[in-house]
C-alpha cells in the first residue's frame, strides 16, 4: 500500500493485516508523512506555495483553476489542510506494532516498522511499514 495505510481505521487496518497473515501473503505500506511537529507545520506552511507555483503547468489551465487557486486561494488551502489531516492519521510505530499484535497474535509473521530518510537532509522521510511470514523451522 502507497500513501493509504493512514486512511484505513484501525479495525479495517487491523482486518487487512489479519488477511495478509491468513493468506500467508506478505505485507507492506509506505507513507510519505509523518506526524511531527516540525513535518506538520513544514507541510502547512510550504504546501499552499508550491500548489501556486505549479498550478501554471496543470493542464488544462482553466479560469476556475486560476481564481480558485490565485483570487480566492481555496486550492492551495485545502491541499495543505489534507496534509495536515493525513500526517495526524499516519500510525506511529508503536501504534503499527498494535495493531500487528492484534492482527497476528500466534506472532506467524516478523513485523517491522523503518523511518528512512529519502530527501531534505532526512526532514522528508518514507515511513515503511510491513510483514513476512516466519520461516518454518525444519
């Protein structure tokens, strides 16, 4: 899953890994966002800018794109508040590790949670959640 594990509840998060372990299938989710402080204000403060500085080389460019993103800039405004939503849903670690507990309590699968700086000096991180069924001991 990329950039929607925090859009699912706990219980349908819960449910899809169950289903993963069930299966006997691997998982993984990765989220570009993080719920900081310093990511949160970062994205609210910086996010409206770059919806104005690229909106020009969104095709078609319309007149309603203009005046809702130049005149009354609603565009840039709610782009930047549905960053700020997504980076309070995002799971921690300690929340995936929860759920996982839930999810899989024989502990079938090794589970594993990495913040992997990717851009920015490490302020941009991929935050990579997954899972792999143990290997069976012969």
């Amino acid at each position: 899953m990329y950039l929607s594990l925090h859009h699912m509840t706990p219980d349908l998060a819960t449910s899809i890994l169950k289903d993963a372990v069930k299966n006997g299938d691997g998982y993984a989710a990765f989220e570009l966002q993080r719920r900081s402080i310093p990511f949160i204000l970062a994205l609210a403060l910086f996010v409206p800018f770059y919806v104005m500085l690229l909106t020009p080389f969104a095709l078609p460019l319309t007149p309603a794109r203009l005046l809702w993103t130049y005149v009354f800039p609603v565009v840039p405004f709610f782009t930047a508040f549905d960053g700020v939503v997504s980076c309070l849903r995002t799971y921690s670690r300690d929340e995936f590790m929860a759920l996982t507990r839930v999810a899989d309590p024989d502990g079938a699968f090794e589970w594993h949670y990495q913040s992997v700086p990717i851009a920015l000096a490490g302020f941009v991180a991929m935050e990579a959640y997954w899972g792999v069924p143990k290997q069976k001991k012969e």
